[in-house]
C-alpha cells in the first residue's frame, strides 16, 4: 500500500506541474507552447555542447521540440509533456506547427525526478510519416538514437535523433518506449479550423502569423554553421605612417566612385 501511494502521488505531482496556475483555452496554450518551443531551439543553437545538433539539423526532415518533460518515480516512473513539430518545406523554410502530448510509464530500478528539455530531429521520410499518424512509440514506431553519438553515418539510418538538456536526478528512464500522440483539439485551437498534421505540414491549408518566431528560430538552428549567417566584417583603412585607422566609417566597394570628392568644373 505503500509503494502504491508513493506512485500516486508521484503521478499527481506530476500532473500538477503540468497543469497551468489558472484554465486557459486550448488556443492560449498552444500558442504558449509555441514561444517556448522557440526559446529551447534558441538555447540549443548558443550553447557549443550541442554542435552535432547544429550539424545535423540543416538535414532534419522535420523536428519535434518538447519544451518541458517532467519525469518522476519510485520503482514505477511515468513522464509527460506537450510537443510541437514543425517540418522543413520545399524551399527551406519550416512549416506551421502541429501539436502532440508525449509520455511514458516504466518499471525498474528507478528513483527521483527531471525536468528536461528535448529537441527530436526526423531523419527519414519514414519517420515523418509516422509522426504524422495518430500515435507513434518512439523506439519501436520509429528508431531513436541519442543525438551526441548520432551523428554521420548512423544520422542516415535512423528515424529520430533526440537531443536533451535534463535538471534533476533520475536513473532507468529515456524516450525509449515513449508515447507521441496528436493532439486535434490544440490544432483546432490554435488555427480556428478542424485540420490534421497532414493537413498542416504538408497541405499548408492554414498559417499564422505568430508562427514566424519559431519557425525563424528552426531556421537559425538548421543554419548555424554557416558563415553566410555571420554578420560581414567591413575593410578599415590604415594610416601607414602613424598605424593608426583613417576612419571608423565603413568602406564599401563603390567608395572610388560615389565617395570620391566632386571636382571643380573649369570655365570654358
């Protein structure tokens, strides 16, 4: 009896922290859900831990971002969060997001607690096609990989490569084994119209503006290695007989021409 109240209650401290501190509309909660997608793919693309991340998504067919996973338990472990996906197109830029719930129980040696941020990056059409299912078991539905020792030659085969940053102590768990599931009413939500993840990322029958801020920031991920996304260093002229800089203007190419000084016109 016990072990069955510690359960419980890891169970609803679970579904405390997921629940907001007053009801909001499944439309408000989406678009939360958004911002925050946003802020994780930020941190990933600054913090040089995850290089192999940067390498690898600017080859990712699409990814699925999970701001806040909150794992617990003693013995039994269960785990839960909400998710976004957001797939490349055609052209490069990244798609409206479509809206999941992830979560987990499992059963070992296990004991503590987590709160983890996840990027997941689909590597194959595969992959897409059963994220775009009703339900997909990560590990089984689909491959999954951990992302820091997924790169090269093994990014090519697998469906999912998972990149994580965890607070807290918890031992026997991972995304193995681990519950994708769409959520409709999210969709619904957040675009105002009754569509499916098909319907969204690969039909575009809906688009808002709010999306910008992660798509742009799936962008900058994909593209952050690049030198084109550093900003140009501009010429500076130098003094050579002082060594000091003739001005802290920049240069530009057409300087010889439009910034030369106008010359007196002779009288004829």
């Amino acid at each position: 009896m016990r072990l069955i109240g510690i359960i419980g209650a890891v169970c609803v401290a679970i579904g405390v922290a997921l629940t907001p501190a007053h009801a909001k509309t499944k439309r408000e909660k989406a678009e939360i859900l958004v911002d925050k997608a946003a802020d994780t793919i930020a941190y990933f693309a600054n913090d040089e831990a995850y290089e192999v991340l940067w390498e690898t998504a600017d080859n990712a067919k699409a990814m699925v971002i999970i701001p806040r996973s909150i794992r617990g338990g003693f013995v039994f472990g269960a785990s839960g969060g909400n998710a976004v996906m957001i797939a490349r197109n055609k052209d490069g830029s990244w798609s409206e997001p479509t809206f999941f719930t992830i979560g987990s129980i499992s059963f070992g040696f296990q004991i503590g607690g987590e709160i983890s941020e996840t990027v997941l990056l689909v590597m194959t059409n595969r992959g897409m096609e059963q994220l775009l299912s009703t339900t997909v078991k990560l590990g089984a539905d689909v491959s999954l990989a951990a992302g820091p020792i997924g790169g090269g030659a093994k990014a090519q085969t697998v469906d999912v490569l998972a990149f994580s940053r965890s607070r807290g102590l918890y031992g026997g768990v991972s995304l193995e084994g681990a519950l994708l599931k769409s959520r409709g009413s999210w969709n619904r939500g957040y675009f105002g119209a009754d569509v499916t993840p098909a319907d969204i990322i690969f039909r575009e029958m809906v688009a808002r503006p709010q999306s910008a801020v992660l798509q742009n920031a799936a962008w900058a991920l994909a593209h952050r290695n690049e030198p084109a996304m550093m900003a140009p260093v501009q010429p500076v002229l130098i003094d050579l007989a002082t060594g000091e800089p003739l001005s802290e203007e920049p240069v530009y190419e057409d300087d010889a021409i439009y910034g030369a000084p106008l010359e007196p016109i002779q009288d004829q």
